[in-house]
C-alpha cells in the first residue's frame, strides 16, 4: 500500500505544481490508473477519496486552460 501511497504524493505534487505539461500529463494518466486498480481495494479507494480536496482547484485550472495535451 506504501507504494500507492507514495505514487499519489507524488502526482499531488506534479498536479499541484507549475511541472511541464509532460510532466502534468503523465501525472493525470498515472492518477487514472490509481483509480482504476483501486477499484476493489478499499484501503486505496480510501487514500483517492482524502485527496480528492487538493486535487479539484489544479485540475479546474487546467481543464479551464484548454490544452487538449492536459
């Protein structure tokens, strides 16, 4: 679980950042797939629903910046 754990930190972190649109891009795809493999582990399920909060405000920001890369 430590490694789920640590794997969302760190797309936090490159979500909540001025990281390049590689970088953002990569995070958001790696988020996707948390959340599909969390699908049947609660414990995950869990730890996406706590980061929820710090994550809507940067990801409005970049749906509102309509780059089709994000």
């Amino acid at each position: 679980m430590s490694g789920f754990s640590d794997q969302l930190e760190e797309i936090k972190s490159l979500i909540s950042s001025a990281a390049t649109k590689a970088n953002k891009s990569f995070a958001y795809s790696t988020l996707l797939h948390l959340q599909q493999q969390s699908s049947n582990c609660h414990g995950s399920i869990q730890m996406l629903a706590r980061s929820c909060r710090s994550l809507i405000r940067p990801t409005v920001a970049d749906v509102r910046n309509n780059d089709e890369e994000m």
